[in-house]
C-alpha cells in the first residue's frame, strides 16, 4: 500500500482545525471540582468527521503540543505542561482518540457508524479523564465520575447530535477527501 502524502490544503485544513479547536476551548463554563465545560470537545471530534481520522487526530495533537509548549490555547487561556499533567490531563490527553473515534466513523459512510464513532470517542474520552483525575487527587472513581463526567453527560449529548448532523450536512454539501 502507498502512503498518501499530506498536500498544502490538508496542511492548512488542519491548521484551520487547530485554531477552531484552540478558539472554542475559551468558550467555557468554570465548574467546582476544575474540569471546565467546554465547546472544545465539539470541535474536536468535528475536526475527525470533517478531515478523517488520521489529518483529525494530527490536528488535536498538534493543538496538544501548541498548548504543551505554553502557548495558552487551552480552557481559560492556559497553557503548559502543568496543564497536560493536571486535574484534566486525562481529558486533554485522550482528544485524540476522541478525533480518531470521530473520523473512523465518518470514514464507514453509513448510517450508524458516525454516531457509533462519535459516542465510543467520547465515552473513551470519560474514561481516560476520570481515571487521570481519581488518581491526581485521589479521589475514588465513582467522585471522580461524578465531579467530571456526570454533569457534563446532557451537554456532551447535545454536542454529539450537533457535531454529527453539522457535519454530515456539511460533507454532503463539500465532500472532502479523507
């Protein structure tokens, strides 16, 4: 099999994603236990239905890096690696399985496979966040979950129909090679 090159457009579609990524990260909601709601985890799996699953997962781990090196591209305008490697590390650090389990799904081109993709991206994307989160401050799971996961559940359902109808409306309209 031949490996496909990345051409000037992908690079820039990803670009364009990293920047949609970084920007609605500042869209947020504080909550106590300082895991923030926001509008990043819909972009991110937006980012793997829209460029496929590898460009997707390039462009949230280039968004990851861009954050890791300090630039403040994360919720709140903070960046570093006290970010990667606190409270949310788990989060942050399971966004791009979050893109690819999007982009895997919208790659199937069938009816269910892009809602299968976008809920196992996110509950791969809870799982990760709670455990990094109980063993950070050691807290139990079943806290970790409700302080994390359990509140964000109705948002995130909401994010998932956005992300999933947006985007295959969007795909109809302007197929893109993925």
């Amino acid at each position: 099999m031949k490996a496909r090159k990345i051409s000037v457009n992908d690079l820039c579609m990803m670009g364009i994603f990293t920047a949609v990524i970084a920007v609605m990260s500042q869209i947020m909601i504080p909550m106590p236990y300082g895991v923030p709601m926001t509008l990043q985890t819909l972009a991110i799996p937006m980012a793997g239905i829209m460029l496929g699953s590898k460009k997707g997962t390039l462009a949230t781990i280039i968004y990851m890096l861009v954050g890791a090196v300090g630039v403040p591209v994360f919720a709140g305008f903070a960046g570093g690696l006290g970010i990667v490697f606190g409270p949310t590390g788990g989060f942050i650090m399971s966004f791009p399985i979050l893109a690819f389990a999007a982009g895997i799904g919208a790659e199937k081109n069938n009816k269910w496979s892009i809602w299968i993709g976008l809920v196992a991206g996110v509950i791969i994307n809870y799982i990760c966040g709670v455990i990094y989160f109980s063993l950070y401050t050691s807290n139990d799971l079943i806290t970790s979950f409700t302080a994390c996961v359990l509140l964000f559940i109705p948002t995130d359902i909401v994010k998932i129909i956005t992300a999933g109808m947006l985007c295959t409306k969007i795909r109809r309209l302007r197929p893109l090679n993925i």
